[in-house]
C-alpha cells in the first residue's frame, strides 16, 4: 500500500492506519461513535495484511485480549468510546504495570454518563490521571485533525513499544464521525521480530518469560514502583508535544487538546479581530 491521498471519516481513516502501520491484532467492541473503526477493519483488514480481527463480547473482555496479545510482543489495539473505556480500566491498570505495549483509543461522547457525538474533553481526567488502580501513567496522543487521527497511530505504537507502555489516541466523537483531506503513509510491513521480554513459550536456551503485575513481596513491589515512576519522568522529559498559537503576545491564553483546540483557534482569531490578543495552547 502506497502513499495515498483521500477524503475520509476519522474512524475509518485511523483504521486504515492502523491496518497500514503494521497492527497485528485488533480486538474491540462496538459502540458508537466509533464503531466504524471496528466495521473498516472487519471489512479491510484480514484481505490486506492477514491481520487478526475479533469482536469480544464485551469491552472488558476486549481489554484482556489485548492484556493476552501484548505479552506475546505483537501490535495490537482496541478502540472504544467513553462508557466502554471505563469498563476497561482493570484491564489498562494492569497491562500498564506488567509494561506491556499497547494503542487504546477513546472516540469519547461528550458531556457526563452515556453523553453526545460532539466535541468532548471529558475524558481527560481519567485519561491522563491514570484512571484505574496503582501508580500507572498512560502515554496520551490528542488529535485535533482527521490527519492527526492518521499519523499518531503509527506514532503510538512506536511509543508504545520505545517505552513498553500503553499509548492512548483521545480524539472525539466529531472527530471521528467527520471527513477530512488525509495523507495515508505507506504501510509497514508487519514485523516477525520477537521481543526478548515476550511470553512465547519456553526456549531451549533461556528460561521462561513471566508476565505479571502482581508482587507479593513489599522489597519488589518497592523495586518497580521506583522502576515505573523513572519511566515516566523519562518519558515526560522526552516526549512531551504541544502547539502554541499566537501566545507570544498573548493577555488571555485558552487551553485545549482535540477537536476543542480548533473551535477555540477560531475563538481567539474572531477575538484578535475584535482587538483582545487571545492565543491558544493545545496539548
């Protein structure tokens, strides 16, 4: 698959992405607004790659498929919208301290409970605070363009796997349910490679790799709770992105990621043309 130029719905375009940057498995449940994602790879993605597509009964049995996969050392990904995020957040807490890579995506509804298809920032609390249990942190991509929706895939499984950690895409349900003009980048081929950490069954020459998040022992507890704590300074140290617009000489400074960042991009242009000098900061 070669670079290619199209119209398409945010859903279906990062699931053509996510079928193009290598995944090897994806296992999810439906729900809007992002069930198309689910719909584009059902339809798509065995015939183009041989890439494993299942639905699971429900969302919480999605999250540890994708607990199971990920030990195994393979791109794998789930997709769901707010509701079924939270039902997920065992599953994340664990697959985040066993240090296992893996892309989530939240389509979130916005507004409290079952909630909108619209622009949302919802979610961020429990995105970004670690919404489960233990001190975990997720690795957060907020996309602000269909574009966006595209390239942060592949961008999120290669963070995923740089710091063998969850990477969660927060886009919106009207980021997802819009067209947009997108580049779709050349697919990677889909690796072979085994990682040393992963759990394939016993070798000959080493003994067998356990995966677990589970320490009895308050010595080793200890030990990967400091191990987890310096992994995420390092992240923060080298992974942090953000976009500031017309903030030099801003007086008022809006902040906002996704789809919001660009309802109030126009905000503080109709507010500069009122004389205000309004600029805006989009983690």
């Amino acid at each position: 698959m070669k670079k290619e130029l199209k119209l398409m719905k945010g859903n279906e375009a990062l699931a053509e992405a996510s079928i193009r940057a290598g995944c090897d498995g994806y296992f999810g449940y439906p729900i809007t607004p992002q069930s198309e994602i689910l719909e584009y790879l059902t339809e798509h993605a065995y015939k183009k790659t041989g890439m494993v597509v299942l639905q699971a009964e429900s969302e919480v049995a999605s999250i540890n498929m994708i607990y199971g996969a990920a030990g195994t050392g393979k791109k794998v990904m789930t997709t769901s919208s707010s509701p079924g995020i939270s039902l997920m957040q065992e599953g994340i807490s664990y697959i985040a301290c066993a240090e296992l890579p893996c892309l989530l995506v939240n389509v979130m509804r916005g507004g409290p409970g079952l909630g909108t298809i619209q622009p949302s920032q919802g979610d961020y609390f429990q995105t970004v605070k670690g919404g489960g249990h233990g001190d975990y942190r997720l690795i957060t991509l907020a996309p602000s363009t269909v574009q966006e929706m595209v390239d942060f895939v592949k961008l999120g499984f290669d963070l995923a796997f740089k710091y063998r950690n969850p990477v969660m895409i927060l886009a919106d349900g009207a980021l997802g349910q819009m067209m947009e003009k997108v580049e779709l980048f050349e697919a990677v081929p889909r690796s072979n490679e085994i990682p040393e950490w992963a759990t394939v069954g016993k070798h000959k020459e080493r003994e067998r790799n356990v995966i677990t998040s589970l320490h009895m022992q308050p010595e080793k507890m200890e030990e990967i709770n400091h191990h987890l704590q310096n992994k995420y300074k390092e992240i923060e140290k080298n992974e942090i992105r953000y976009e500031m617009i017309d903030c030099e000489d801003a007086d008022i400074i809006l902040v906002a990621f996704g789809l919001v960042a660009r309802i109030c991009s126009k905000a503080a242009n109709i507010a500069r043309d009122k004389g205000l000098k309004v600029g805006v900061f989009r983690p």
